[in-house]
C-alpha cells in the first residue's frame, strides 16, 4: 500500500523486478477504503509517509491486520519513499566525469 502514486513509482524504480499487487489511496482519507479493499492480499506491507496522518493511517492498518509490515522502515530519515529516492546521488554519464578531458588527452599521447 502506498499513500500516493509518487511514492509507488520511486518504489517501483528501486523495485524493478518485483512483481507484488499494488494498492495506491492517493490519499491517506482512504485508509478505511484501503483496509476493506485488501482484506484477500496475502501479504500486507504499507509505505506510508513518516508524518502523523502517516503514522495515524499505518496504525489503523495494523490494528486490523497485525501480520502486515510498516515498510516506511526502507526510507528511514526521509518523509517518503519519493523524498528518498529525490536525494539519491543522480548517475552521471561518462562524459560528466570530473577531469574527463585531462584523462583523454593523456590517453592518446602519440
């Protein structure tokens, strides 16, 4: 369960090749939707935001399922799985490496 279409998607790039049902409320004032719609998932794992309409939702979901995960533990330190993957270092391209142009005149040194 995710609390937004954001945090899913920073998920499922981190996630690539996972291949687990979704749920997405795109608000947390679905939570009592979310609850009813998931009672057939085998495994319950919600993602939700670390603030106190976050905290509020994922104990609503434990209470009544206790065998479900708070997964929010995978982007400890920041508000949401979005926020976590926003702070990742970018890739560079090869190109963008620091002193590139050094390292390729020095290479073809005749």
């Amino acid at each position: 369960l995710f609390e937004g279409m954001m945090d899913y998607l920073s998920w499922a790039t981190k996630n690539p090749n996972d291949t687990a049902s979704v749920f997405v409320l795109n608000s947390i004032a679905l939570i009592d939707y979310a609850i009813k719609a998931t009672a057939d998932f085998n495994f319950k794992t919600c993602f939700f935001d670390h603030d106190e309409a976050g905290r509020k939702a994922t104990a609503s979901f434990l209470a009544v399922y206790p065998d479900a995960v708070d997964g929010s533990a995978a982007y400890q330190g920041y508000e949401d799985y979005n926020a976590m993957l926003m702070d990742e270092p970018k890739p560079r391209m090869p190109w963008e490496e620091e002193g590139i142009f050094q390292k390729v005149l020095n290479t073809d040194k005749r």
